[in-house]
C-alpha cells in the first residue's frame, strides 16, 4: 500500500539528495547512518518506555529512507551493491523496533501477551523478505501480499505514537495480532505465487 507512495518520495527527496551529493555524501553513507540511527533509538527509546518520542524519530528517519536510492540515480551510481546494502541493513533497522517493544513489555508488567505478539511479529516480518529473496535467487518473482514492509512499520510505530500518548496497550497488542497474522498471510501468499510459477513452468 505505502509503497505506491514511492514516487511522490522520490519527487520530494531530490533536492535534499542533490545538496548532499553536492557536499560529497555518498548514497552508502546515508544508508548506513539511517540505520544506525534507527537502531540506536529503537533500542534506546522503546525499551525505557519512550514510545512517543521512539516513534517519531523512528518514523521521520523512515520517510527519509528513500533518499539514499535517490542520492544512486541522481550519480548513476544504482546497482546492485546499493540494493543489497539498503535491503541487508532494513532488516537492522525492523529487528531492532520490535527487538525493543519485546524488551519494554517483557518488563513493563502484565503485558507479556504483547511482548509474545512484538516477537511473532519480528519473526514473520524477517520471513517475508526471506520468502522474496530465495524465489528471486531460483529465478522466479515472490513480491507483494498484505503485509508489505511499508506497511508493518506504519502500522507498528502508529500503534507506538497512540500508546506513547496515552492510550491503553490492548491499542499495541491489536496492532501487533493484526501485524503478525497479516505476516503470516503474506509468507503464504507468496508461497503460493512461487508454487503458481512453478506449476507453470512446469507445464
């Protein structure tokens, strides 16, 4: 769903991304700070029980994502070593959210229910982009379903703002059940798409 927002990114970023290459930032640089700086607020913000603030930061450094990819096309420097980089360290910067909502509600009281959803959901969210990646090195395509990253992050640091301003934490274990079966839809889904092609190719 977010993902359609992508070229209205890309349209926004650019100036900022020629100014910094202007400056000689290179497109690795700001992908590696972006992570570090998700990282170190996630695991810092959420565990003391900062889910306001985590959120917001989290959320600014995540629009900002794009930028990067951006920085590549505007230098034409794209290609396949940025990609990877940028897709190996999200998979930091989403451990690390979840890593520290299981560690605030393992020891924020009667909430371990939440702290098991928080868990479920940064183990089916690492499966996802699994499930993409293994079909796209057999040669075939496994992208879509219900439960894009996009999304799941939206949804989680939404559900952390609302929390962090007040609301009770069933908001935060609804949003992560919902998060986790959506994960565990999409990982069929695209299951199936690789078992269609497969099928296909075999007839």
């Amino acid at each position: 769903m977010l993902s359609r927002l992508r070229g209205l990114m890309t349209r926004l970023w650019t100036p900022l991304a020629d100014v910094l290459l202007r400056a000689g930032v290179s497109p690795d640089a700001v992908t590696i700070t972006g992570t570090l700086v998700v990282v170190a607020t996630a695991l810092w913000a959420f565990p003391t029980g900062h889910l306001l603030l985590g959120a917001l930061l989290i959320a600014l450094f995540t629009l900002t994502d794009s930028i990067d990819g951006v920085m590549a096309r505007r230098a034409g420097r794209s290609g396949p070593w940025g990609a990877f980089l940028d897709s190996t360290l999200d998979r930091f910067g989403d451990g690390a959210i979840f890593a520290g909502l299981v560690l605030w509600y393992t020891g924020a009281g009667d909430h371990r229910p939440t702290a098991v959803l928080a868990l479920a959901c940064l183990v089916l969210g690492s499966i996802v982009p699994y499930a993409r990646a293994r079909a796209e090195g057999l040669g075939m395509t496994a992208s879509g379903g219900i439960a894009e990253r996009a999304d799941r992050l939206f949804a989680v640091l939404l559900a952390a703002f609302l929390v962090g301003l007040g609301l009770p934490v069933v908001v935060m274990t609804v949003v992560l059940a919902l998060l986790a079966l959506a994960s565990a839809v999409t990982v069929v889904q695209r299951m199936a798409a690789v078992r269609r092609q497969v099928r296909e190719a075999a007839s």
